[in-house]
C-alpha cells in the first residue's frame, strides 16, 4: 500500500451500499469515509476535506442538489454524484451545480471507481495546468490554440476549438449541454442544444477515426459531454 | 342611429347579417285589408316554385271557402293540422312539430297575425314562424297591415276597430322580402260586392263599416307606406354593410316617458312611429321610481308592466329612473344621454294635479333645454285589453282599510254615547272622534283615514250637535266646531295615514333590501353548486310566495336539482317549458310567449360567462311577489351557482395534481425500493468479482449476506405489489374457512422472526379460541405485514407482543410495539398507501405498502383493523384486528 491512500467520502443514508462501498473502496486502495446524511457530511467536509466525495442524491435531511451546492462553497474537489436513472432532470441540475461526474444506480463498482479515478487525475491536472491535453493520437496546445492528429494540424473553425478546448479543459468530466452552450456561445443560446449536436458532428469528422464510435468526444445522452482523456 | 366613421361598415350591421346566415328567409305578402288576395298571391307564387322543383309545403292556409284559392291548393302538399281540445271544442291548429319535422325547402304559413288555441307551444303564430326560420327553413306568410302592434292605435281611429290579433313591428322588419298586395278600394268593394270577399253573417254589419272606401284609403295608405319604410330600411341596411356614407346620421334620439296612467301603452306606440319617422332613431322608453311616494295601486302597476313589455317587443330600450322630483330626474337622464325628443302623456290625474301646480308636460317645456316635446293627450280607456281580476283576497284587503275607518268611528260613537251620558261635555267629544281618525290613519293608512274623517264628522254632527239625530246644526257656534272639527279631523287623518302609507313603504323597501341580502350572503356562502341551487330555491320561493324549483344541467340536458319546500318533479309540459328556457336562454311557461299554458314560469339563469341553469315559479296566487326583486334573485343565483362550478373545477384540478403527486411518489417509491437492493446486489457482487481475493473472509461472507438479504427485500417488495395489484383490480377472492388464529399467528411469527434481530417477541393468546372465518394464508400476510412494520419502527431490545382472545362475536388480535408511535394525527392516514413517502427519514423501511395491505385483506375477509397509538407514556402502537367468528360447526367438530 501506498503512502498516500486518497481519502473517498461517500455520503449515502442506505446501510447497504456503505456495507459493500466500504470493503470495495477499501481494496481499491482508498480510505473510505462514511456519512449517513448530509449534516455529518458537511460537516466532515470543513473538519478534513476529503480528496473526493460521492454523494447520494436521496438523503433524508437535506436534499441533495442543496448538500452539494453548499458543499461547493468551501469545496472544490471532486464530487461523484450517485441518482437514479429516473431523475434524469436532478443530475443535470446536480452538474451545472458542479458535480464533476454521476453514476447511476444500480451500478458496479469497477466503474465507480473507474470515475473516480477519472476525477481525481483531472483534478492533478488542473492543478499541473498541463498546457498540452492528448486524447489517443489527439493532441491539443491550449497555448498555441493548435490541434493535430498523428502529428498532422488540424484545421478547426474558432467555435469547434473553443467547444474542444473547453472539453478537454474538463479532463473526462462530463459538461452539461447547458454549462458547454453558455461558455462557447454565450448565456443568450443556454437552450440551442442543436448548435452542439452540429458542432460536435463537424469536431467529429476531423478527429475522430471512426466517427461513429468516437473516442475524443464522448456522449452523456440527454446531459452533455466528456473528453475521452 | 350615428356613425361615427363613415365608409367603414358597421360591424354590428355585419354580425346581424353573419348571425342571419343558417336562418330561413321569412317573405310577408302584406296587404290593406282582408279580401285583397294575399294568400292568392302567395299560392300561385308557390306553384311556380314547385314547378321549379322546389320542395313546397303548405303548413297552414285559411281559403275561408274561396273557390279560387281552394283550386290553387290543388297538387301542393298540405299539412294536416294538429287537432287541440279547447274548453269540449275541437280546434285545428297548425303542427308546427310535423313542419319541423319534415324540413321542406319553402314552407306557407298563411295569417301573420293569428293568435293559436290555448295548449299550443306559443300563443301566437308569428312566434311559429320565428322558430321555423331559426331552424332553418324559408317561410312565406300573409298579414293585414291593420294587424301591426305600432298601428293597432292609428287603426282604432281611422276604423274604429280595435286589433286584438296583433303581431310586434320587430315581426315585420324581421322579413327578408315583403310582397305588397295592392288593389284599389273600388276593386275591393266590388270584388267584395261579387261575393269572392268572404263574411260572416253575424259580422257583416261591422264589416260594412270597416269597408268604407275612406278607411280603405286610409289602410292602403299605411300599407304603402310600411312597405316602402321595409325596403328603405333594407336599403339603409345594405349601405351600412356596404360602408356606404347616408343620410341616417340623424343623431335623433327619443326617451318615452310611461307611468301607470292608462295611456302608457298608447304612448310607447307614439313613440315607436317617431322613431320610424326618424329613420329608426334610437328610443328609450322610461318609467320614474319616486321612492317617497306610495306604492302605485296594482292595476296602475299592471298597465305600467305591460307598456314597458310592449316598449321591448316594439324594440325600444327600457330604463327605470329613480328620484323624487320626475322633472329633475327626466331632464338629468336626458341630458347625460343626448336626448333630442321626449315623448310625455297627459293624463286626467295630472290635470288635476295642475290645479295645485304645474302638469309634468307643462313643467318638462319649462326647464328642459334642447329636447322637443312631444304630449300625448290620449284618453283612451283600453277596452281591449281585459283588466286583471282582483282576486277576492285582494279585495278584502283594499276595503279592509274602509271597514275598519267604519269600525273605528262606531266605537268612537259608542264611547262619546257613553261619556255624553255621564258628562254632558259634547265639545270634548270631538276629541274621542279624532282618536278614532288617528287610530284609522294609524292602522290602514291615507284613504281609510280621509274616509274616517269625513265620517266621524257626520257621526259628530248628527249624535251629538244639537239638534241631535239630524244633520241640521242648530247653533251658529256649532258650525263652527263642525267646520274646525272637520278640518282637523281631516288633516289628522291625511298626516297619520301618510305617515303610516310612508312607514310602510321604507319598511318594505328595507326588508327586500334585507332579504337580498341575507340571499346574497347565503348563496355567496354556497360552496357546492347544490347548496347554491337549494338556496336560491328558497330564496326564490320565500321571494314568491310560490314553489320554486331549479334546473341544473347534466349529460346535455337539464335536470330538477332543488326545490322549495321541496323537490317536485315536472310534468313533461312544464319540462318542455324548462328546456325551451335552457336551449334558447328565454324566459318559457306561464306567462311568457312560449308553452304559455305550462304550470310554471321558467327563466335562465344567466351567469357572467355562460348559462348556469333554469329556475322556475310555480303559477299561481302567492304573497307580495316583487318582480324585480325576484330577477335581482336570479342574478344573484347565477352568479352563485356559476362560483360553485369555478370551484369545483378549481377541486377538481386540486385533486388532479394531488393525483399526480400520488403517483410522482409512486414511482419514487418504486424506483427507490426497487434499485437500492438491486444496487447492493450489484455492488456487492461486482466487489467480490473485482477484489474477492484481497478482501478477508469475514468481509466476504458479510457481503455474501448482503446480497441475500437484499435479495430477500426486493421479493417482499415485489410480493406487496402483487398483493396491492390484486387488492386493487378486485382479483382478491379471500376463502371464508374456519380457520384457527393461533396456527396463523405462529406462522406469522415464524415468518419474521429472522428480521427480530435483538427485539424479543412474546405470544399471549393461551387457551381456547374460537375460530374465525378467514383465510388463513391472506391473513398470515397481515399479520406479518404488521409484525414486520413494529420490527421496523422499534428499536433494538424492544419487545413486539403478539395476543388474540375473544369477544362474543369476534376474535380479537393485538400486536403491539414499544416503537415511537404514530403522531394522532397520521392515525387516520397509518393505512395510506405510500404513507412513509411523506417522511424521507423513514426510507428503507419498506414502501409504505405493508399496513395498507393488510388492511386491504382483512376488510376482504369481513374483519376490521385499527391502529391505538400511544400505548403508553413512551409510545408503542398496538394494531387491533378483528375477526367474525365462523359459524359455530366446531361444537360438532368437538
């Protein structure tokens, strides 16, 4: 075991899932915190920040999207949220309030973990402020505002490389519609999720390999869009 | 009528046309006087129409026996008619159902003007015919000018025949085409002299006078000129539609002013013809309220009635004014509404009047500035029009007042008898005589009591002036006493009795003010639209003095939904009646012009955005009904009922979003309940698949138990729902069997016993127990379903007490829990379904269906449960089921 085992909240009021979430982070090579509802967690929060957070939507004395919007006010961490499928609309919200990723319930644990994993290098990454981003045989210079594939430049409209520059700042956390909308094309347009279904397609057919089962851009149906990092 | 803005048509002018789309076209043969050849005229026309092809249909024709006529009947289809019993004779009416029925393309109703036998839908036949062509069919008809409302006057004076058989103005302007049949007097009085002009014998005296060639002049003339006002109207009506600039901008507008003087009636007709003349200038008919005055006796009350009915048919606007001072009123209503003619009556009683001060004609040509006047000094009585009887109740109550002056003055004779004999003080005498005035004047007020006077001061005269016993005074000093004793018995009386007549008067008014609003605030307070209709039922047959019923609509078609003093049902007449008021929004029954012979008056209530029902009064004699009182009632009513419906919908879209919520918990629950076990399953198996070998053994027997457990949830789960879904479609068919509690308890008990955890359980039900008729597997679920809800609300070494024992017809079951309790307010709701949504801490307790189920199944098998809560002063919840004993076989059994 490592030094330093990374510190993994998980905020859950079902007995169940830390009975397993536990023993699995654990072995994953985490330190597993536990919190029943969102009192304690922020609570364990502001006591030692944890170096991630996963958080059940559904918690008996606060609601979710409230927690995390508190949370995010002296926290800027990664935070997983757990939802069910059904509440399509209350994982978006939780996104735009900055959650980094989701996972949805009933899920395995080798993909929570692979999120995990996800969010916390991105997070290294923001704080390295890596000036070139590669995705397969991608290659973005955020400094140079460049973009080739296999070492070949790649000619982007300013629109597409601020939509690709803006995901892969990201690292693999999923961009709502909304949040990507509003920063490429500004507030006015939040609603047009057309523009980003063309532009995406137009991103797309210069970099992918295979554009119908891309691997840069990936899609989150019905929420937005990650960066295959 | 006028037009602001020329050249651009009038949208009114547009919508009545728009309106006339889908209605039939009416056609009038008008002519001067019978025998002209009107229904000649309209047969051969309507045999050219058929030979054209057009479906023609003869629905009533009146040859009088013309052999002419009757020739021109031949190969047209006629429509039998309809036989109606009136009083043992048999009269054939026309059948304006059959008409309707067969829908012809043209249809002839011949005589405009005919009133129908009594029993017929509506009393007149132009009425027929209005219905006719709102259904759609074309009509031609025929009328004799003379028969027209407005003119029944001018006729009368140029005849002197009265029109009893009239038809309203707005009749004839109704009509798309007029055809005039025009011959000249000479032609008539010799085709009359040839025999081809029918005459009764017994009339033909009157009819010689009728025929005089200077009144046949006189009618031909009116003839000529209605029908070239018609086509003028036409023409305007076509320039209006057509943006046309013209000529109408007259800017001519007429007030009538109508009291209850007999010349009312005459008065509106003068004012109609002045509109005519004034090409259709707008008129309001008005009648000034003096609120400080009596009441107006009911025969002045009646004519004022009828006048203004008459004002509304001849198409005038009503208004009623109120004030004291009419001219003031009169000239401020005038001058606010731009009136340029005022039409005024004289009447014998203003003349009188005049002898005091001023006549209202004389008075309104001294102030009113602008308007011309117009006087009316018609005198006419109206002989035609039968005066109301006086019911002999109303009698009694007019002369009650004279009796009682009478009686009044004889018991002052008696007394002033009594104290003569004891004082011989005649002087003070005439005190106990004005008391007797006073008491009259007091009791029935302002001609009682003038009567009074007059008497008591002959009684004074003739028993106690000398010489008595005659009306001769033989002292000078003495016809003093009697002329100041007659002055002051007089002016007594007039003050008390208008002092009374005025009391009277404000208390009335205050009390329908009151009632109004004690009906008003009582339907106001009407939440449901059947409290609403109840109240106005009431309201409308204390009102009346006669039942009342209201109509309220359902499925399209109105049904009695209240009555006062109680719910009736309607004869079909009198709900005919009610549905014409319903379809047509018009007043419909006694009373009004349509099914006149049905028991009771109906009229729609008409709320502010749609037609909310009917309400009916019964015909008949009742206390004081004051008419507008009563509509003031239905005004209100409508506007109740109309809330009532708003909130209803209001509860219904109330319920509709309550429903929705229920089911948004629905699938919360479902989602919730269903994914939380299903996520530890997958997430505990995936954990062992992923680290099985890093994790220790104890972990991975506990994750192992997990996944059990939850495996073991999801099927409780998903058995509730089965179990709801079939409480639910009604597929639950519970066996009745004798069945033994006790057996069913320990499996039960057995069944949850591994969810005890460190709860400890205690059975109590020892002994003998009857058996009960149940089902012993649906109850052995209820039980478990309650056993495993006090597992879940109680904490760790609690105990959960199971007992059974018997009452004379019932076992009992108690199962009670040292948990928290359930606040006294939820002890209603414990058995909701998805209760538990409500209170998120209570999550992972199960759905919120176990209690509902059980309730559910034991009330299928004939039981009952309930929920006690707090059992003691920390809390628990006992949950009490109780089972009908089987029939008693088990003593055979035994």
């Amino acid at each position: 075991m490592s030094a330093h085992r990374p510190r993994i909240l998980v905020v859950d009021d079902e007995p169940q899932i830390h009975r397993f979430l536990g023993p699995a982070l654990d072995a994953g090579g985490y330190e597993p915190v536990r919190a029943d509802n969102a009192t304690d967690a922020l609570r364990e929060i502001a006591r030692k920040p944890p170096d991630a957070v996963v958080l059940d939507l559904g918690l008996p004395d606060m609601d979710g999207k409230e927690a995390l919007a508190k949370a995010r006010a002296f926290y800027d961490g990664p935070i997983i949220i757990l939802s069910a499928r059904d509440r399509e609309t209350e994982k978006i919200d939780a996104l735009d309030l900055g959650a980094d990723d989701y996972v949805e319930k009933p899920f395995g644990v080798g993909e929570l973990l692979a999120r995990l994993r996800v969010a916390l290098r991105h997070r290294l990454l923001r704080e390295g402020a890596e000036p070139v981003i590669r995705s397969g045989e991608v290659e973005i210079d955020l400094v140079m505002r460049r973009v080739s594939r296999s070492g070949e430049p790649v000619r982007l409209s300013p629109k597409e490389y601020d939509l690709l520059a803006r995901l892969a700042e990201g690292g693999g956390k999923v961009l709502t519609h909304r949040q990507l909308l509003t920063a490429v094309w500004g507030p006015a347009h939040e609603h047009d999720v057309q523009y980003l279904r063309v532009f995406v397609g137009q991103i797309r057919q210069k970099l992918e390999a295979d554009p119908a089962t891309p691997t840069v851009i990936l899609t989150e149906p019905g929420v937005g869009y990650r960066f295959g990092a | 009528m006028t037009s602001a803005e020329p050249r651009r048509p009038d949208p009114e002018a547009l919508l009545a046309e728009v309106g006339g789309s889908g209605r039939g076209r009416l056609k009038v043969f008008l002519g001067m006087a019978p025998g002209v050849g009107k229904t000649y005229a309209m047969l051969r026309e309507a045999r050219r129409r058929k030979a054209e092809g057009l479906d023609v249909l003869v629905g009533v024709v009146e040859t009088h026996g013309r052999r002419e006529t009757e020739s021109l009947l031949r190969n047209l289809d006629v429509l039998a008619r309809k036989p109606l019993d009136y009083k043992g004779r048999t009269l054939l009416e026309f059948d304006i159902d059959a008409a309707l029925e067969k829908r012809p393309d043209l249809l002839l109703v011949d005589e405009y003007a005919h009133s129908n036998a009594p029993g017929s839908r509506h009393p007149k036949r132009w009425q027929d015919v209005e219905e006719l062509l709102a259904a759609g069919i074309d009509v031609w008809t025929t009328l004799n000018v003379q028969h027209l409302e407005s003119l029944v006057d001018v006729v009368w004076k140029i005849t002197g025949v009265r029109q009893r058989e009239t038809v309203p103005d707005s009749a004839l302007a109704r009509a798309d085409d007029i055809e005039l049949i025009d011959i000249t007097p000479g032609e008539l009085r010799q085709r009359m002299a040839e025999g081809k002009v029918y005459l009764a014998e017994t009339a033909k005296v009157a009819a010689e006078r009728f025929f005089k060639p200077e009144n046949l002049t006189a009618l031909r003339e009116l003839a000529l000129r209605r029908a070239a006002q018609t086509v003028d109207d036409q023409l305007m009506g076509a320039m209006k539609r057509a943006g046309v600039e013209g000529p109408w901008a007259a800017g001519e507008r007429i007030l009538v002013l109508v009291g209850g003087a007999p010349v009312a009636s005459a008065l509106v007709r003068a004012g109609r013809r002045l509109s005519d003349m004034m090409m259709d200038a707008p008129w309001i008919v008005a009648h000034v309220e003096q609120p400080n005055r009596p009441a107006p006796d009911p025969a002045a009350a009646q004519r004022l009635n009828e006048a203004l009915k008459l004002a509304e048919q001849l198409g005038a606007s009503t208004v009623v004014l109120t004030g004291d001072d009419i001219v003031s009123t009169v000239l401020d209503y005038s001058g606010r509404n731009n009136i340029t003619q005022i039409v005024v009556g004289r009447s014998p009683t203003s003349r009188l009047r005049a002898l005091f001060g001023r006549s209202l004609p004389q008075a309104l040509l001294d102030r009113s500035a602008g308007a011309a006047l117009h006087v009316v000094t018609e005198t006419a009585p109206e002989p035609a029009r039968p005066a109301p009887a006086l019911s002999p109740l109303h009698a009694l109550r007019q002369w009650r007042g004279y009796v009682g002056a009478f009686a009044f003055v004889a018991l002052a004779t008696l007394v002033s008898a009594a104290v003569d004999r004891l004082s011989n003080q005649s002087a003070n005498l005439a005190m106990v005589y004005l008391l007797s005035v006073l008491a009259t004047g007091i009791a029935f007020g302002l001609w009682p009591a003038v009567a009074a006077a007059a008497l008591a001061a002959l009684s004074y005269n003739f028993f106690f002036l000398e010489p008595r016993l005659t009306m001769y005074i033989g002292h000078a000093a003495d016809v003093l006493t009697f002329g100041v004793f007659f002055l002051v018995a007089l002016a007594t009386g007039w003050l008390t009795g208008r002092v009374r007549d005025q009391a009277r008067a404000t208390s009335r008014r205050a009390s329908a003010v009151t009632s109004l609003l004690q009906a008003s605030r009582r339907l106001s307070g009407a939440a449901k639209k059947e409290d609403a209709a109840k109240g106005l039922a009431e309201q409308l047959a204390a009102a009346s003095g006669r039942k009342a019923i209201i109509l309220l609509p359902a499925d399209g078609d109105i049904v009695a939904s209240a009555g006062a003093p109680m719910l009736e049902p309607l004869s079909t007449a009198d709900m005919a009646a009610a549905r014409w008021a319903w379809e047509r929004g018009e007043a419909a029954g006694r009373g009004t012009g349509t099914l006149p012979n049905a028991g009771w008056t109906f009229r729609p209530l008409q709320g502010v955005k749609a037609r909310s029902g009917v309400a009916g009064i019964e015909a008949g004699e009742g206390a004081d009904s004051d008419e507008r009182f009563v509509l003031a009632l239905l005004d209100q009513g409508a506007v109740a009922l109309e809330r009532a419906e708003f909130a209803a919908e209001a509860a219904d879209a109330e319920a509709l979003r309550r429903s929705d919520r229920l089911r948004s918990a629905l699938l919360n629950s479902i989602s919730h309940d269903l994914r939380t076990p299903l996520s530890t399953v997958l997430g505990s198996t995936t954990t062992l698949l992923e680290y099985g070998d890093k994790l220790a053994k104890p972990v991975r027997r506990d994750l192992l138990d997990s996944i059990r457990e939850e495996a073991e949830r999801l099927n409780r789960y998903v058995g509730d729902l089965l179990d709801m879904t079939r409480l639910e479609g009604g597929a639950l068919e519970p066996r009745a069997e004798p069945t033994d509690v006790r057996e069913v308890l320990d499996a039960a008990v057995e069944r949850v016993s591994r969810r005890l955890g460190a709860r400890t359980l205690e059975r109590d039900f020892a002994g003998q127990l009857s058996l009960v008729s149940a089902d012993a597997g649906l109850l052995e679920q209820a039980v478990a379903n309650i056993l495993e809800n006090a597992v879940s609300y109680s904490g760790d070494g609690s105990r959960i007490e199971v007992a059974a024992y018997e009452d004379p017809d019932e076992v009992v079951i108690a199962i009670e829990d040292q948990g928290r309790g359930i606040p006294k307010a939820d002890l209603e709701r414990v058995f909701d379904k998805f209760r538990r949504l409500d209170q998120p801490t209570d999550r992972g307790k199960g759905a919120g269906l176990g209690l509902s189920i059980a309730k559910g199944f034991i009330e299928a098998m004939g039981g009952r449960i309930a929920a006690v809560s707090p059992v003691t002063a920390t809390g628990g919840t006992r949950m009490l089921i109780s089972l009908p004993k089987a029939v008693r076989t088990h003593a055979f059994l035994l």
